[in-house]
C-alpha cells in the first residue's frame, strides 16, 4: 500500500462504503494519514468491576455468563442485556438498538469491555459498552481516535482503516519542514506526528504530535499570507494627485470624527505614496466607514481614475449607492449601480457605460466580477463586508485594472487580532474606535418565555411613540427546528393577535429580490412598524427611527452575529433598546448571552465569540476566505501561530521566493494549501 492507494480496493470496502468515505474527502490512504481524529478515548486504563470509578469510561475485562436476550419495547426500540462477572463482581451490560450483539457474546467467552461501569445500590450496569474477544483487541489498551462521521460510516471502520494506513504508510510522508526549522522548534517528525496524531502511545506523545502538525500548518500559511503581502506591495502603484482634505469635507453634512479624520490621512498618504495601497478600515456599525471609503472615490476621481465598491448583498449595495449618490455627485462624480438583479437591456447599458468610463464609481454585488464587465481606468477597489468574500474575490476584482489598483477592504465585524493576522495578513489595518457624536449606547436586557407579555407591551410603547421594531427570528418557516421561532408564523401571529392594529411585515433570504427590496423600502420609509425577519437585516438598510431590535431564540446566534443585529437600532436621536428572548438554562448559554448584555465593546465581544466558538462558527461556513486548517485552531493556538510566524519569516528573509532546492517541497505544500483561492502566487 502506498498513499495513492485507493480505499475502494482494501479489503470490506464496497461502493456503498467507498461513496460514504469520498463524501468525508476520504478516496486514498494518503487522505485519511490527514484526516484527524477529533477526539480521544483513553483505553490503556484497565479496571475491575468492583473497582471501576464512576462517571468515568474504563476497561474491564468480564466473561459473559448467560447467552444474551434481546426484547422489544416498541417500533424502533429493543434492548439486549447479558449478565457479565469478572470473578468477584457481577454487572449487566445493557444495549439500545444493537441486536447484533446477540449473535456476537458467546456465553463463557471473555472480553474486553469499554464504558461507564453505572452503580444502582448493589447492582452494576454498563450501557452501550463497546467490547473486543480477549486475546482479539485492536482498540484496548491504547488511547483511540474518535473521527468525524458521516452516515454509514462507523467510529470502528474508520480506525481500522486508520491503523491499516498508518502501519503500512506513515514512513512515506515527506518531511517538507526544513530540517533547520524543525530542530531549532524542537518538532517533531512528520512519521512521528502522523502515526502518534492517530494511535498516540501516550498523553505526551500526543501533544508532540499534535505541536508538530499545529506549527506546520501555520507556518505554511504564514508563508502564504507572506507572499500574497509582498505581492500586494511590491511594484508600481498608481500615484493620485494630493488634495487638501478640506476641499472633500466641505461635501459632508458634518464635520467627521477624529477617527474618521486619522483614516482618511492614513488612505491620502497610501493613494499618493507610489505603492498600490492595501488597507482594512475595521470599525464598528455606523463608525462612519462609509465616508472614508467616499474619500478614497473622490481622490480616484480627482486622479481621473475610476473606483468599484462591492458589498455582499442587493440591499447593501442600493444603501451605497443612494449614500454616495448623495454625497459625491455635488463633486461631479457619475455613480452606477450593477446587481444581479437587473433586467438584460439594463445590465447592458451599465456594462458598455462603464468599458467607456461614463461611470467614475460603480457600485455593486459579485456582479462586478462577471465575465462581460470591463473598466476603463480601474484604480480603486473597495470591498464592503470582506469577511464575506476571501482573497480570491478580491484578486479576481483587482484583476480587472490592468495596472494592480489600490485595495480597500471594509468590515464593520470587529475581529479579533489573532484572526486578523492571517485573514488580512496582506493588509495595513486602520481602525475606526470613535462612534459619531450623539450616538447612544444601546441598553441590552435577557428575558425568558415568562416576560413574553411584558416585552410585547415594551415594543407597543415603542410603536406609540413613533419608533419602530425589528424582531428577528432563526428559522424562515415552522419545522426548522424544534421550539424555534419561524418568520413566515411568528410575522402571522403577531400581525392577526398580538398587534392587529399595528403594521406588521416580515422579510428573509428566500425571498425575490425584489420582495426583499419592497419589504425593506417600506420599513426604511416608516409604512411599517414591527419588521419581522431572519439575520438578513444583519447588514440591511440604515432605519434611524428603528428603536428596538428583539431577537427570538437568541441562544442560536453567535456573540458577534448578536453584535451585528444590535448595531442595526441606536441610529438615531432617541434612546434604543435589545431584548434577547432565551429560556436556554445550560449555564455556558446563560453566561454567554450575559456576556452580552453587559458589553458594548465590538472587539471585546468577538474575542469571546472566537474563544467559544473557533472562526469556522465565528463567520459562519466558510465565509472567511482562509484556507481549510486541519490541525490548527486559531483561538487556542497564539502561542503558536507567533512562533510559526517568526520562522516563516526568518526563512524567507534567507529565501525570500523558497527557490532554494530544499525548499521547492515547502513552497509546493503553501500552493495545496491555498489552492481553493486559485493560484494567488502567480
């Protein structure tokens, strides 16, 4: 066997299995060597019953004294039991839904038992206890890998097909770390880490696997976001003329804050500098983001240049538009907008204007990518919500100039430090820590299903005031999920017997654009007062008068997708509220959501958000841009990422293109690592 080897042509692994494995990412011995267990059993530990400590899995190692019998409960539910004794104690094992076990424990044999040994007064029991023959064990006695599953695929089949591939193809792993790097870090071999990340001999031979393959993933992507950096500043960028600040202020209705002021300086002095810029402005909702990115747009007009503005989403993309619109066509500039949503003659026009340079900023959705759109003079890009889009959308935008442009990046999630070192380890980040003047903080308060009447009599109040109500909910319709609050009903209800005398209307992702659109021009311009809705108002259009955002099932939403949803009210002049509804008691929730309530404070939430959940969860599925990591997790792995950072750098101070012979499998290793991005090395 070698690590091409196919895991259809091993032995018990039909098409049924092998369609089950690929779905997993498993298809050669190769795969799986990296297919990391995430989780461990520790069965080195062998007990006797008697001794057997509770709440904890041990061995024992019984004879089975009765041949075992299995009754049924009900449809779908049978139990098996046999009685088990190992010389002074007895025990009952008992088995949901296995009836397979009938057949397997032979009465007099002697077996190895893995599980909880569960006391009842005298009487002992085992529940679901996995078992191997005496004299027959692959998986006691040691510590055993719990892997990902998928449906037809077993705990068992994956680690014997683990230990098969590990014995016969573990010493054929390259070890792509130079020799140098692995012995000044004191690592581990590749043959080592593999063979001890699957089937460890001990706790610490473990952690040395598990330290080997944690730097090394991290050192190759550091190397990754290295060159993309040096790409990004290396060479000729193109010069805007140097214009006095004063002369784009006189455009705003209001003087902007010092932080607004210390961003647009930091942008001036990168468009004029020569160098193509690449910059990330981070601040939180309503930071004042926007009017940065309208200077940058000016400066690229003033230069004779054109600039493309990309957001995530239709209806973010129209609050752009209709925002500069206003604020930069006194400066003469021609402001387009391109969405998918436009009609084919629409689209057309949009496209031969902008190849003509009749547009001097377009505004749009992943539309601006499109094979048909071309630009006369790009020589600014700006990204709203990058995290939503990854290196390889932004190189495909910025490939659109023919010179490299200058790059903006928005983002109005606070990241924390460690992630923003590798999401934007090509970017110079400013960040905007100054709310406008006036700018409330917004009172956040928990109730649970009991204070349901007394928070719809608070969004009442609201509505007679003249304020209006966002209410958001997790699922779009009934049956999502058990006990979850549903848009489609929940909108229904409130309108026919909670508030039939108020306007109600509801809004979610499966909507038509143009619904979608509607629904939210109508709660902007007051004809609504309570807007039920899933998280697509997370980054949705700017309602000043919106007071009070509740948001149902709040346990389901992640600290900072929380933050997000709160930062769509306190808008305006008048005081605004968060109602989080909840009856989750588990005390980690609790905690989590109180966390909430008491901190404002963008950056500090998303630490928390990121310790808790890990930046898969943090951005939702694969929304970072950041190649897949197998080994690494960025919130426990600082320590780490620092020292691999470091190296990477000392390496490339030496070999600064890793052309050297020894280091071409290395820089081989950061092209696979990135190849979902496209190759971004070019």
């Amino acid at each position: 066997m070698d690590l091409n080897t196919p895991l259809r042509s091993l032995a018990g692994i039909g098409p049924a299995k092998a369609k089950a494995l690929a779905k997993l990412g498993l298809e050669t011995a190769g795969d799986l060597l990296f297919y990391f267990p995430r989780a461990y059993e520790d069965r080195s530990r062998l007990c006797s019953l008697e001794d057997a400590p509770a709440e904890e899995a041990v061995c024992v190692s019984a004879l089975a004294a009765e041949q075992p019998r299995t009754s049924y409960i009900r449809a779908g539910l049978s139990v098996t039991k046999c009685k088990i004794v190992d010389g002074t104690t007895s025990a009952e094992a008992v088995f949901f839904n296995q009836d397979y076990v009938r057949r397997t424990l032979k009465p007099g044999e002697s077996y190895v038992f893995y599980g909880k040994v569960e006391r009842f007064g005298n009487r002992r029991q085992l529940t679901n206890p996995t078992f191997e023959r005496e004299g027959h064990t692959r998986f006691t006695g040691r510590i055993m890998p719990v892997y990902p599953l998928t449906s037809g695929i077993s705990n068992n089949l994956l680690a014997d097909l683990a230990l098969r591939c590990v014995k016969e193809c573990a010493g054929q792993i390259p070890d792509d770390l130079p020799a140098e790097v692995r012995l000044s870090h004191h690592l581990a071999t590749a043959e080592y880490a593999v063979q001890n990340i699957h089937f460890p001999r001990d706790q610490e031979a473990l952690e040395l696997a598990r330290r080997r393959l944690i730097f090394e993933e991290l050192f190759i992507l550091s190397c990754g976001m290295a060159f993309l950096r040096q790409r990004r500043t290396d060479g000729e960028g193109r010069r805007f003329p140097r214009r006095e600040v004063s002369e784009f202020l006189a455009l705003l209705p209001y003087p902007p804050t010092g932080a607004q002021r210390r961003a647009m300086d930091e942008v001036a002095a990168d468009l004029t500098s020569g160098r193509p810029m690449n910059r990330l402005i981070q601040g939180d909702v309503g930071s004042g983001k926007t009017t940065v990115a309208a200077f940058a747009a000016w400066l690229a007009h003033e230069g004779g240049f054109q600039s493309a503005l990309m957001a995530p989403t239709e209806i973010l993309a129209r609050q752009h538009y209709e925002t500069l619109v206003r604020m930069l066509a006194p400066a003469g500039l021609r402001v387009g907008l391109l969405t998918g949503g436009l009609k084919g003659a629409e689209k057309k026009a949009v496209h031969s204007a902008l190849a003509a340079g009749e547009y001097d900023l377009i505004i749009g959705t992943h539309a601006l990518l499109s094979r048909g759109v071309t630009y006369a003079n790009l020589g600014l890009v700006i990204t709203d919500e990058q995290h939503r889009f990854g290196v390889a959308q932004r190189s495909a935008l910025s490939s659109k100039a023919e010179q490299p442009p200058h790059v903006l990046v928005m983002s109005a999630t606070p990241i924390p430090r460690t992630l923003a070192l590798l999401i934007y380890g090509d970017l110079d980040v400013t960040v905007i820590d100054e709310l406008p003047p006036g700018r409330m903080p917004v009172e956040t308060y928990l109730v649970g299903e009991d204070k349901r009447a007394r928070m719809y009599g608070f969004v009442r109040k609201q509505v007679e005031e003249g304020r209006q109500v966002y209410m958001i909910c997790p699922a779009v319709e009934e049956g999502e999920g058990t006990g979850l609050k549903a848009v489609t009903a929940y909108a229904e209800e409130l309108a026919e017997t909670v508030f039939p005398d108020l306007r109600v209307a509801f809004v979610h992702g499966r909507m038509k654009g143009k619904e979608k659109e509607a629904a939210m021009a109508a709660f902007a311009g007051g004809q609504t007062d309570i807007l039920v809705s899933t998280t697509v108002v997370e980054v949705g259009v700017d309602v000043p008068n919106a007071s009070l955002m509740v948001i149902e099932n709040a346990d389901r939403f992640g600290l900072s997708q929380l933050h997000q949803l709160r930062g769509r009210v306190g808008r305006g002049a008048w005081k605004s509220y968060c109602v989080l509804v909840s009856d989750n008691r588990a005390p980690e929730t609790r905690e989590r959501l109180r966390y909430f309530c008491q901190t404002t404070d963008g950056f500090r939430i998303a630490e928390k958000d990121l310790e808790l959940r890990g930046p898969g969860d943090f951005f939702g599925q694969r929304q970072h841009g950041l190649p897949t990591l197998r080994a690494a997790d960025f919130a426990g792995d600082t320590r780490t990422l620092k020292e691999a950072q470091d190296a990477a750098a000392e390496l490339l101070a030496a070999d600064p293109g890793l052309t050297e012979p020894r280091h071409r499998p290395l820089m081989d290793q950061v092209r696979r690592l990135f190849s979902e991005e496209g190759d971004i090395f070019n």
